[in-house]
C-alpha cells in the first residue's frame, strides 16, 4: 500500500524563495551604480569637512602662536624679592643651581596634558632683574649713552649653541657676594652689535666696593635662535635698542652676559636684584584647535587657579607667574568666531542641498517604480514589508559607499574629528538609504490600482501642505530678521547659530514653494491660445509641460537651493577678492609706490615710466611735518588732473581736479586744499597758515573733505596743487604708480638702490594673516562647486527620470510625419518652462537672499588681517557673474541633454519604442 503524500507538504516544497534585494540589484544595475556614485560623493564631502576645518583650526592656532612668538606665548615663573627676604636660609643657596634644577623638572609636569610643554625649549636658571650699565669706552654707543646688561645663569646653553670662538665660562670656586671676577660669554650677535670680543673686560656696578670685572671668554652661537629657548627673554639672543625718557631721546644698547649655570649665587655681588625664574615654552606641535577651551582654562589656572597653587607649593610661595598665551588664545579665539559661523553658514547651505538632491533621487526612483510598487500593494504587500524590503535594497548600496566616501575623506583630507567624520557619512547613508521607502509609504498608504492624472497645471495643494509653508516662512522669516540684526556670529561661538546658518537656504525653500504655487498659472493661461498656433511644436511642447509630473517641489527646491548656494558663496568669495584688492589700494596708493627718492637723482620718473608694466606715473611731494596753524599734518603736492585720475580707485578719495585749482574768488594767496574730516572741523571754511620743513609757507583752505587720499593714507592731511609750492613739484618724493603688473626689481632699479618700492600684488598677499581665512575660502569654493554640481544633477535626475517617455512620444510622432528637427524643438521647448523657471527663480532667490542678508554678514575678517589698513567694512554684496553664470548652465544643460536626447533617439530607431506593453 503506498502512502500518499499530504498536500501541505506538496505545498512548502513547491514554495520558491527569491531574494528581493539580489533580485532588484541585477534588474537595475545602472540605477545602484548611480545611487552609489552620488552617495559617495555625498559622503566624501560630508566626512571630509570636519578633518578640515580641524586642520584650518590647528594650522590657525599654530600661525597665532608662532606670530606672538616665544615671549609671549611662554609661562613665566620668577621669585620676588621676598623669597629671599623672608628667608631664613643664605641666600647663596636659594641662587644655587640645586633649587633652580630641583623645581624645573616638577613644573614641566604640572600643567599635564591640558598644556602640553616642550622640555627642550624651556629653561631655568637665575638673572638679574635689573638692567646694569657698563661704561667701558669699547662698547658701541649709538647716541653717547652707555650700554646695559643683564646677568644670565641659565642652564643648557652648551647644548643649545654651538661655540663660535673661544670656551665656555667657569662659576668662581667660591660664587657669592664677595667673589672677585666673573666669567660670561656672549652670543655672536651680542659681540657685533656692541664691539665685544673674546678677552674684553665688561665692568659693571657692584652692591658695594669696586666695580664687577666680568671677562668674555667666549662667543657662542644660537643653534635656533628664535626658538624659546633663546627668544623667550629679552636680550639673551640678540642686542635691542632702547630709548632714553626725556626732551631728547637717546638710543642705547641692552644686551646679556651668560654666566656658568652654578654661578648663580655671585650674582649677590651685583644691585641687580637676581633671582630665580623658570621659562616654560609650550609644545605648539601638540597644540589642536579643538583644545582651546581646555587650553584657555589650564592657562587661566596657571596665573590664578590650583595650578598657580602646586607651582608655589612646589618652589616658593613668593613668586610670579605671568604670560600673554591667554591674551594671543583670545585674539585666535576672536578670529575663529567671526570667521567659524561664516563658514557654517556655507556648510549648512551645501549640506541642504545634498540632502534635498538625495531626497529627490529616492523621490524620483519611487516615481520610476509606481507601477510596480502599486502592484505590490495591491497583491497585499504590507507598509511594513515594503519599506523594509525597499530600506534594505537601498542600504546594501548606501552603506557601502557612504564607507568608501569616508575613508576617502580619512586619506585625502586628514584624520582629524573621526567621530564627526563618521556621523557625517552615517546621515548620508541613513537619507540615502530611507529617501525611497518613505517617498514609497507616503504614496502607497492607500491600495490602488489606478490613480488619476497628477499634471502639475491640476494639482491642487492641501491644507497640511499650506500649514507646513506658512510654518517654514514663519521660520524663515525669523532667521533673515535675525541674521540682519546680530550678524552670523553667535556670542563668540565658533560653530554659530543654526537657524542664522540656515537663513539662506531658507529663503531658498520659501521661494521655491512660492514658484510651485505661481509655475501653474502662466501654463494655463497660455493653454487655450496655444491651441490657434499654426504647426504642432508650440502647442504640443506647452502641453506637454503642464501634463509634468505634480511632484515638482524637490527637483525645483534641489535646484533653487543649489543655485542659490552657489550664487551666495561665490559673492562671499568675490567680496573678499575686492576687499583684499579694496585694502591693498588703501595702504599703497596705487598699482606700485615708488618713496625715498634720491633728491640729486634726474629723470626718476621717466625712467620708472619706460619700466615694463608701467601704464602712468604721478608724482608727488610729500612733506610728514607741516605746521597748519598749530597743528602737524602731512602735506602732499600734486598735479591735480592726473592725481585725481588715480585717487577715483576708492570711492573715499575720488575728488573733482577742478576744486584744488585756485580761482581768485578768495584772493590769490588762498590755496584750495584737500583737507581730512579732522582738519576740516578744526579749521571749517577759514584760511589758515601752512609752514613746510623747508621754510615754504602758504595760506590754504580746506574746499573738499576726504577721509582718504592715496599720497598719504587716512592720517591728518592736506592735498594742495603742486605749483602752490615755492619749488613745485621738483623734486617728487614719491611715485605712484598704475599698471597691470608693474615688477619691483625693474622699479627698484629705475629709481635708485636707496628707494622703497611696493607693489599693491604683495600687499594683497599680506592681508591674510591665519590659514583660518584661507580655509574659509577654501570651504566657500567648494561649496560654489558643490552648489554647482547638485544644481546640475538635479536637473540631470529629473530630465532622466523623463527619458524613456519622451523617447516613446517622438518615436510615436515620427510615425505620424514628425522630422527631426521638430522632435528636437519639441523636447526643448517642453524642458524649457522648468528649467528657465528654476534659472530664474535662483538668480532672483539669490539675489534676494544677498540682499536680504548682506547688513549681518561682515566679511572683513575674513578677507583681511586684523592690523592691515581697511578702506571701511567690507560687506556682501551680490556678484553678477555668480548670479548669471550657475542659472545660464541650468538652461545650457537643459537644451544640450534635450538635443542630445532627440538626436540619440533619431539614431536608434523607433521599433523598440513602439512595441506594446512597454511602461513608459
């Protein structure tokens, strides 16, 4: 008897799984391999801005330190006089070289990690406080006035310098106050500046008795001379000059003598003062940006905290602890947070429209597949299973090249931030990878086999749509309001206000809404004449443009969004170009200055016209000491007309020739002049006396006010005509310059060894004074190309999405006599009402933005040093070419893709498009 199989069993055996996501991957490889490419892109650029703001951060903190040098960026510890007052040891031992070293090694190791050291760059020893005069004949004296020096015991010299001539000096067998002579060397630029050599005797004043003879019995030179181990205190490395107080300055040398590290204790025999100190450099290799706040606080602690406690516990509780680390962290500071919410506000921008090009490309694909996805729900796919299928079918695509993005961003741009990094390039996978099932659910909540026609001439908004753009217009309105009034800065915080970051790109959403509302109505109101047209091209492509897909609102925001960034990062960009070029100007004059002209030398100026890159030289002469009345100004003569020619560069100098030429009406002694805001409220409209240095006086009247003129920057000044003066302008002190690329050396050697040429090129160059400025730059560049590609693939994506349709109806069309030329007219006209309008739309959205935004943002930080001259403050304003450029490529793109479609379908032919079945 044979045992029959049961049906259930049948059943499971017959039951074929078949896996979705391999399954959708090979029926559409070309679509994964795009939705990988833009992800990890997306990715790239989302992982690499955190390690390079890191770098523009640790690269601006090192420029800021290594600008302040080691003098001020040193801790520096030195007991008071008290510490030896009050003791009740000798004082012989408080200067020995034991309690110098004892201490150095703890105090190296107290600040920890908070603020790291560098132990070869500190130092420790004991000097005297007060500077002693030594007034042997030998030594240089500039203005007759004897040099001073101070008495260094510091450890290491020998391993810090390398001996130049003769030895090392010897502490006395018995140092203390009662020691008979001294041994010290000299650093080799010591010894040229005031005449020493090895032998000489340096006599210096003793606390009693007879004067100190300290012989130099070597000349030792620094191994890295502006490190802090010779730089951190003043006069160890080299000679300074100092000036004498009283009616007549005089200039006098100050330099060291190096005594024996263990000869500390004969510095009792001097009124010097001595004592200990200890010179604690920082580690700037160790130093990051992102440490500021632990750094800043450490710092605090050190000059008044539990820092400054376990320094006096560790060597005395009489001492000082003094730096200027805190105040040069505060200027950094200060320049991170003017420049760090500028740059948010481009991150913010290229991160909204990576994530709205994203959503539009999971938005586009639910669109492709709505036939199948609504098939799915109607055999009874649930929401659930379908958006899990979709989530995971998109994740094994987005999470692998979100991966690859950011390991790339780790090996091109840096390893800095790695957390950030990471969550950066984790969004980007998880809005990549639910951009398609949640567009999915949201269409496919209801089961339905057939829905009606959603062209965008009939689509009708709904009230949660009209709460949700009020809600964003509410938003938006509030944060341009917001940024105009505080600016981007957000109480000195460098990451800046999120809503103020976000103002432009809102206005890019609350125009883009607008224009979906306002895009329906011009189409309807060309349908019914557009039916009279003679031929078939006109009104069909008008047609066709209003049957569009409804869902208009990503692909117009991604593009809006896109050409908005780009238009407001490359106005941030050309406003600093024109500030630096703005400020250059301001500080030279013109093109090239050419001063300190030889007074014997004949046909200077003939000779620096015929200079390659020359186009017009102006001279003039200037005088820094005239007398107006009672007051010192700086007097310029020149010729009028071609003065007035190079002054029109600047707005603040630009004057009429005509107003400095006298005209009799206030009698023919009076001198028209051109005067600065302060000459002109001390003298108004009154004559008053001007005497030159050279014995030349006038009477002058101030005609125009100025706040800047090119001979003399914005100082107290007077412009005059040049045939006013008693010798004219013969012979010019200086020379401005105009030219399109005027070379230094050929002027140089055109006017004489002797004179000072600058150039307005290398001014420009040095008004950046931190690689913050050059990092905002950098980021506002790639955010205008950023914005510039999204804008592209967008319009890519939606042409795309389009393809094959179009391709159906020409093929169609042609059956029916269509040519050529008219499918290709037919497509372009058909893409052309969107695309013009997002060109459009974006150039007037970013205009409007800049227009909107420009009284909050201040890019003089960003484009020019904090010290370098300003011609007043720069704000954003709107750059043609930024607006034209990215919204004539959205329409050159359009046209092309539409040409290259109907040229590509005219090529392969019209029977694949025209078989039955087909979904288009």
């Amino acid at each position: 008897m044979t045992e029959r199989p049961s049906g259930r069993q049948r059943a499971a055996a017959s039951r074929v799984t078949v896996p979705w996501t391999r399954t959708r991957l090979r029926t559409a490889p070309g679509a994964a391999a795009a939705l990988a490419l833009l992800v990890a892109v997306t990715a790239f650029l989302a992982a690499a801005l955190p390690p390079a703001l890191d770098r523009y951060e640790e690269e601006g903190m090192r420029g800021a330190l290594e600008a302040a040098g080691p003098a001020r960026t040193s801790v520096h510890v030195q007991t008071s006089d008290a510490d030896m007052y009050l003791s009740d040891g000798p004082w012989e031992d408080l200067l020995s070289q034991e309690a110098v070293e004892g201490p150095f090694a703890k105090l190296l190791a107290l600040p920890g990690r908070a603020l790291p050291l560098d132990e070869d760059r500190s130092s420790a020893g004991v000097r005297t406080t007060r500077l002693l005069k030594a007034p042997d004949p030998y030594l240089s004296q500039p203005d007759g006035v004897a040099p001073v020096f101070r008495l260094v015991a510091q450890g290491g010299v020998a391993e810090h310098s390398r001996l130049a001539q003769g030895r090392l000096p010897k502490a006395p067998a018995q140092p203390g106050p009662g020691v008979a002579a001294l041994e010290a060397a000299v650093t080799t630029g010591t010894a040229e500046k005031l005449n020493i050599r090895v032998g000489s005797v340096v006599h210096l004043p003793r606390a009693e008795g007879d004067p100190l003879a300290v012989r130099v019995t070597g000349l030792v030179a620094p191994r890295e001379p502006d490190e802090a181990y010779w730089s951190a205190l003043p006069e160890l490395g080299r000679p300074h000059l100092m000036v004498t107080q009283g009616p007549v300055p005089s200039q006098y040398w100050a330099g060291a003598l190096l005594l024996a590290p263990d000869a500390g204790p004969a510095l009792l025999a001097t009124p010097g003062a001595p004592a200990r100190y200890w010179t604690l450099a920082p580690d700037l290799s160790a130093l990051h940006g992102r440490d500021l706040e632990a750094l800043t606080s450490a710092v605090a602690s050190l000059e008044g905290g539990p820092l400054l406690e376990r320094i006096t516990a560790t060597v005395s509780p009489n001492l000082d602890v003094s730096t200027d680390l805190d105040d040069v962290l505060g200027g950094y500071r200060g320049l991170w947070s003017a420049i760090g919410p500028l740059v948010a506000v481009a991150a913010f921008g290229t991160g909204t429209v990576a994530v709205v090009v994203l959503c539009m490309a999971g938005g586009l694909a639910a669109e492709r597949r709505r036939a199948e996805l609504t098939l799915l729900r109607a055999r009874g796919a649930s929401l659930r299973g379908l958006a899990g299928r979709l989530f995971a079918e998109t994740s094994v695509v987005a999470v692998p090249a979100a991966a690859l993005g950011l390991l790339a961003a780790r090996l091109t741009v840096g390893t800095g931030r790695p957390a950030q990094s990471a969550v950066a390039a984790g969004a980007v996978a998880l809005v990549a990878a639910l951009a398609l099932p949640v567009r999915a659910v949201a269409v496919h909540r209801a089961v339905g086999v057939h829905t009606g026609r959603e062209d965008v001439v009939r689509a009708r908004p709904s009230v949660r749509r009209l709460v949700a753009e009020v809600t964003l217009l509410a938003v938006a309105a509030g944060a341009v309001l917001t940024l105009r009034a505080r600016g981007t800065s957000a109480d000195g915080d460098p990451t800046g206000d999120e809503l103020v970051s976000l103002a432009p790109v809102l206005v890019a959403v609350i125009a883009a809404l607008v224009l979906v509302r306002l895009y329906p109505l011009p189409l309807r109101g060309l349908a019914r004449p557009a039916r009279a047209m003679r031929g078939v091209v006109g009104p069909l492509s008008l047609a066709r443009a209003g049957r569009a897909g409804g869902s208009t609102v990503l692909p117009l925001l991604a593009l809006l969004t896109a050409l908005t960034t780009a238009a407001f990062g490359g106005s941030v960009l050309t406003g600093v170009t024109d500030t630096r070029d703005r400020a250059a100007v301001f500080a030279v004059g013109a093109d090239a200055r050419v001063d300190n002209l030889a007074e014997g030398a004949t046909d200077v100026e003939e000779r620096v016209r015929r200079t390659p890159g020359v186009e017009d030289v102006t001279p003039v002469k200037v005088s820094y000491t005239a007398l107006a009345g009672d007051r010192r100004v700086s007097l310029a003569g020149v010729e009028p007309d071609a003065y007035a020619a190079v002054s029109g560069r600047l707005d603040d100098g630009a004057f009429d020739p005509g107003t400095l030429k006298a005209d009799g009406e206030d009698g023919e002694d009076t001198v028209p002049a051109l005067g600065s805001p302060a000459l002109a409220e001390r003298f108004g409209d009154d004559p008053f006396p001007v005497i030159l240095d050279d014995g030349d006086s006038f009477t002058a009247r101030v005609v125009a006010v100025r706040t800047w003129t090119p001979a003399l920057g914005a100082d107290d000044f007077l412009v005059v005509d040049g045939s006013a003066l008693r010798a004219g302008l013969e012979p010019p002190t200086s020379l401005l310059v105009t030219g399109d690329a005027p070379d230094a050396a050929a002027l140089r050697e055109a006017a004489g060894d002797d004179a000072q040429v600058r150039l307005r090129s290398d001014v420009v160059a040095a008004t950046v004074e931190s690689p913050l400025q050059t990092g905002a730059e950098r980021v506002y560049a790639a955010a205008v190309a950023a914005g510039t590609a999204y804008a592209a693939l967008a319009l890519l994506l939606t042409l795309l999405r389009a393809a094959p349709e179009r391709a159906a109806l020409l093929a169609r069309l042609r059956t029916m006599g269509l040519t050529r030329a008219q499918g290709r007219r037919l497509l372009i006209l058909e893409s052309l009402p969107q695309a013009v309008l997002a060109a459009v739309g974006g150039a007037l959205t970013a205009w409007a933005a800049i227009r909107l935004l420009a009284p909050g943002v201040d890019l003089t930080t960003v484009a020019v040093a904090s010290g370098a001259p300003a011609a007043g403050r720069a704000l954003l304003r709107a750059d043609q070419l930024s607006l034209l450029v990215p919204a004539l490529a959205v329409v050159a793109l359009t046209v092309g893709v539409a040409a290259a479609q109907a040229w590509w379908s005219g090529r392969r032919g019209a029977v694949r498009e025209l078989r039955a079945g087909d979904a288009r």
